[in-house]
C-alpha cells in the first residue's frame, strides 16, 4: 500500500495493518498503545472496558503498575482501564 497522503487516521492505518495480518493489540482509536515484544502499553483518557490481544494465547498478564494479574483466553484479556490513565502489560 502507497499513500502520499499525509497523517493518514489511526482507523485506517490500523485496518491496513490487521488486513496484512498484523496482531492489533488494542483497537480503540483513542487510546495511544505501544507494543513490543511481550509488553504491551495503553494510555486512555477516557477509559472503560478494553479487550486487550497477545500473541501468546494462554497463561497470565500481568498489569506492572497496580501488580494486577489477568487470566489469558484465546490471546486475550479483558480490563477496565481508568480515565487518564496509562497502564503497561507484561504477557508470558
């Protein structure tokens, strides 16, 4: 895919990407996530309920600021992230 366009949006660059078959870690289009390896790290600010994806498909998450543990099903978590908050996840 080629775009001279500048500053494509998120949503799009993000359904290229899970076209291509890349992993999408975390799909809310406000929210800032980085992802590498097995970390991976979520700015909000408007918070709620997330679905968070991992390569690994089971075992635990670990949530590294609040010590919070969750319970991989299918290379999944669900969560509820604070507004303005920022979180990093540790998967197995």
């Amino acid at each position: 895919v080629y775009s001279s366009a500048p500053a494509l949006p998120a949503g799009l660059l993000r359904g290229i990407a899970e076209y291509a078959g890349v992993l999408i870690g975390n799909p809310q289009d406000e929210d800032i996530t980085y992802a590498s390896g097995r970390l991976l790290a979520v700015h909000t600010l408007s918070g709620g309920e997330r679905t968070l994806h991992f390569a690994a498909k089971t075992g635990k998450v670990i949530e590294l600021i609040s010590g919070r543990s969750y319970e991989l099903k299918n290379g999944a978590i669900n969560c509820k992230l604070e507004p303005v908050s920022s979180s990093i996840f540790l998967a197995p």
